[in-house]
C-alpha cells in the first residue's frame, strides 16, 4: 500500500515508516522536522513539510500515489500545550483541518490518527477500555479529543475511513539500539531517568508524590514502539473507506514513577538520584490501558510487556548515541 505517513521523522512515526518498508509498503515522510530527525528516516522517504501547508500536502500526497494516511505529526509536549495553547491548537487542530482537506484534494479516503490516553486524562477508573469518558486535563489532550470529533464530522460528511489509535506511553527503541527517542526538551520519564544514569543530568525531578495511587507517584502504561508500530500495520490493514473505529494500544500493565525508576536503576547498575516536587498541572494520577479490543479484534500480540525488557532497548539506544541523532550525524 502507498502510505503517506506525516510525523514521519518523529519517535513514533519513524518507527512504523521503518516497520512499513520493511513489510514492503511504498511510506512516506512528510514532516517538517521541528522536534524529528532525519536520520530516522530511511534514504529518500523524507519530504520536508509543514502539514498546515494544504496545497504543498495535497501535491506531495498525489505526487506519491497516497491511498492512506497515518498522521503522527502534532506539538506534543504538555506543558508546553498549558504555556502555549496558541501553538497546540493551530498545529494539532489547525494542521490537522489542512490534513483533511489535503486528504479531499488528493482524493485520500483512510486514515489512522495518533491519539492518546490523555484524553482519558481525569477518568478515575483504570484500566480504560475504549467506552471510558474522555476527561482531557491539559490544553494537550483536548487538541486531540477535538481532532477525534474533527475526523469523526468529516467521516460522516465526506466519506473517509478511520482508525483512532489511543496510544498509552511510547517507549523503547529499536532492539539494535540505532533508533530510538530523542526529544529537546526531553519530557519522558525513561529517557530523562536514563539521562541520569549517564550523567547528563544530576537527579531526576519526579513532579508529585501524594497522588491517590499505592506509592504517590502517577501511574503510566508504557508500550514499546514496536508495538505500537505493528499496530499500526494490523490498523490500516483493516481500514476500509468506511470504517470507523477506536483502539487504545496500550500494555494494560500499569508502572509508578517510582517502579519505572526502580526498573531503570536494574536495568543499568547505576544509581538514579530523585527529587520529590510539586505535582505538575496536567498530570492524571493513573492512566493503564485496557487493551483487549486491539488483541481480540486485530489479533495485536505485544512483545513487550515486561518494564524491564523495554527499558533495556531504550538503555541500549541511549548508551551508544548518548546525545541521540547529534551522534549519529556526527559518526556518519
Ligand atoms: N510519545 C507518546 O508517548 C505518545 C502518546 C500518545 C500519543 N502520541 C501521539 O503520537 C504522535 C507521535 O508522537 P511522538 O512521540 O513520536 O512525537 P514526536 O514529536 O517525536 O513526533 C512528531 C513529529 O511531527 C512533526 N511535526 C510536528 N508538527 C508538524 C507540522 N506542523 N508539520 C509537519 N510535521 C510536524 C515533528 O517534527 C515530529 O517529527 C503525536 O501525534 C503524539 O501526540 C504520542
């Protein structure tokens, strides 16, 4: 299949484009690469656009052929998204409005979105299934439960087969360790602990240890990118012009700030020094998947559900290209 993939160049996004090639779909990249990076890209799959660009998005699409589109590109950051709403509503909802027009132009008829448990967010009953109220709690997750309902009145208005992916934690990299995350700022707990295993930073800032969890600390369910990537190939494998479905993709194992640094400390050896802060706004105490529907529906198998095993690819990752895809350019 002819998949035109925007956020291509990003920590997800790269990995499902390699996953595409791989199972020898003709992917492409359309990503702007203000937070992804070339490198993660394989030779010629880059074209460098901004998705709030309709018309140059409309002639890439027809240009490749597109008969789908997986669209990962969005400002991610959530504080960020509560500093700077302006930013996340026009690239989130603003982008993804000219996604979809683009998409009419082109005549593109499938997508999958890359939303996310956030839009759970204060929804006090983990783990979720895909019926559990959408609470969002940050300016973040409400650009994405907007783009759910934008994709959703297209669909019905226009005709357009979709697929919405609530991915819980993106982790890990790739088991050879040449790919993997590498965000400025870094925001994510493993790569930010494991930047303190390798002496970038001196202590990890770990925002709130009195929520109404066992430890204190918030709760996450971390899923490793490869399974997430197949998941996206079992997703666009079952989208049709007509279809209309929601899955989380999540482990369904939920880990504590506290047990996710346990883990990391094991997995490397070396001390991982912490300091208890003020909670952050927009952090939901616990957000655990339930992700049955994927498994049973799509026959998705996760490769990855112990801690451990992914935060050893991510450490594999971090230890050879320690300033991430700077090393990599740099070695080349
Ligand atoms: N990482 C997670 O844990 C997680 C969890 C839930 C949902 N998601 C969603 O998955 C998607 C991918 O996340 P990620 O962690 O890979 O983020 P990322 O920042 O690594 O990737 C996003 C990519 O989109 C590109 N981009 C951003 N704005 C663009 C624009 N206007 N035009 C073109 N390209 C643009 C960036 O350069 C980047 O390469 C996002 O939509 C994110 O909201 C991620």
């Amino acid at each position: 299949m002819r998949i035109f993939v925007t956020g291509g160049a990003g920590y997800v996004g790269s990995a499902c484009l390699r996953l595409l090639l791989a199972q020898g779909h003709d992917a492409i990249a359309f990503d702007n690469l203000s937070e992804g990076h070339r490198l993660a890209v394989p030779e010629g799959r880059l074209i460098e656009g901004d998705i709030r660009d309709t018309a140059a998005l409309a002639a890439a699409m027809k240009t490749h052929g597109a008969e789908a589109v997986m669209h990962f590109a969005a400002a991610t950051y959530v504080g960020e998204s509560v500093t700077n709403p302006d930013h996340h509503y026009g690239n989130n909802i603003g982008g993804t409005l000219s996604l979809l027009r683009a998409m009419r132009e082109a005549g593109v008829a499938r997508m999958l979105f890359s939303s996310t448990c956030a839009t759970y967010g204060d929804n006090p009953e983990p783990p979720m299934n895909e019926e559990a109220a959408q609470i969002p709690c940050s300016p973040y997750a409400r650009t994405k439960l907007a783009v759910e309902w934008m994709i959703r009145d297209f669909a019905h208005a226009y005709g357009l087969g979709y697929t919405i992916l609530r991915y819980f934690n993106a982790s890990g990299a790739d088991g050879d360790g040449e790919f993997g995350e590498n965000h400025e700022p870094e925001t994510h707990l493993i790569p930010l602990l494991l930047q303190v295993a390798l002496g970038q930073r001196d202590k990890l800032m770990l925002y709130g240890d009195d929520y109404p969890t066992p430890d204190g600390t918030c709760i996450r369910d971390y899923v490793h990118t490869d399974d997430l990537a197949s998941a996206h190939l079992l997703a666009i494998a079952a989208t049709t012009p007509t279809t209309a479905e929601v899955f989380n993709i999540g482990t369904g194992n939920g880990q504590s700030v506290k047990q996710v640094h346990q883990a990391c400390e094991d997995v490397t050896g070396r001390r991982i020094p912490l300091q208890v802060v003020a909670r952050r706004p927009g952090d939901a105490p616990a957000l655990v998947a339930d992700p049955t529907k994927l498994k049973t529906r799509l026959g998705w198998t996760p490769r990855y559900e112990d801690i451990r095993a992914t935060v050893q690819t991510a450490w594999a990752w971090h230890q050879r290209y320690p300033k991430g895809y700077a090393d990599k350019a740099a070695r080349k």
